[in-house]
C-alpha cells in the first residue's frame, strides 16, 4: 500500500515532468493547471489539514498552504495572459521557480516529519484515498475541450 507522501511525490514528479514538456509547447499549460489544482486541493484536506494541529509540523505545514495560495494566484495569470506574448514564458519560468522551491520542501522538510507523527495505518489510508480521488478528478477535469484532444492522464504505475 502506498503511503500518502510516497502518493504526492509520485504526483510532483509527474508535474515536474509536465513543467519540462510545457516549455517545448506552452499550450499544455492547462493539464498542468489541472493537476495541480487538484493537488493543493487533495494535499490540503488529505495531509495539510491533519497537520495544522501537530505542533511539530505546524509552522511549515502553514508555510506549505500559503505557497499553494500564491501558486494559485500565479496559475491564473499564467491561464490569463495571452501564450503568444513573450512575456508569458518569462512568467512561467519564475512560476517554476517558485513551484520548485515549493515541491523540494514539502519532499525534504514537511514529509519525513508528516511520517514520523502520522500512524502507518492513517498514511496508507490516505495515500489510498489520494490515489482514487485524483485518477476520479482528474478524468473529470480533462474531459473538457480542448484538453480531451490533446491527452487523457496516464494511470500511476
Ligand atoms: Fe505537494
Ligand atoms: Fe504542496
């Protein structure tokens, strides 16, 4: 059974892979729009939340859901602004920036402690739920045009 920070990083890994592909074609932008959407979302009720009242972890676990706050901010101007615009590129290299600082510490810092505090049962319990509640919303979101021309997400190995 996977445990729900083995879950994440498998999903930051996709992301960062998407990060590279969307440099080469900026108009898969939207999928990873979509996932992480999903992400900050899921992390939050499924991880974020559980942790907010561990005192160990607290501060960074804050730390964690204001960085999704600004990366939601800067994944709408990124959906906004217009792709042909060379500005658009630049913007979204300080968005990896951020997104990069973001995804390292959550893996380097938040996590191992999130499994030292957290019972193996609790983590595998959620890591289950990530897993099923991800695959569901992610094949709702990109059933929309036009992502549903372009690709349909891969299933976890
Ligand atoms: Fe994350
Ligand atoms: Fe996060």
């Amino acid at each position: 059974m996977k445990t729900i920070t083995k879950a994440l990083i498998e999903h930051h890994n996709e992301m960062r892979k998407l990060v590279k592909e969307i440099k080469k074609d900026p108009s898969k932008f939207i999928f990873l729009k979509k996932h992480l959407d999903i992400h900050h979302e899921l992390e939050e009720d499924l991880l974020l939340s559980k942790l907010h009242v561990k005192k160990e972890v607290k501060a960074e676990s804050l730390e964690s859901q204001e960085e999704h706050f600004v990366l939601n901010i800067l994944l709408l101007d990124l959906a906004d602004f217009p792709k042909d615009n060379a500005r658009w590129m630049v913007k979204f290299k300080v968005f990896e920036e951020i997104l990069d600082h973001h995804l390292t510490e959550e893996e380097e810092d938040l996590f191992p402690e999130a499994e030292n505090i957290l019972s193996k049962e609790e983590q595998t319990a959620s890591g289950a739920q990530f897993m099923e509640l991800k695959e569901r919303r992610l094949l709702a979101a990109l059933e929309t045009k036009p992502v549903r021309e372009l690709e349909k997400p891969k299933k976890a190995e």
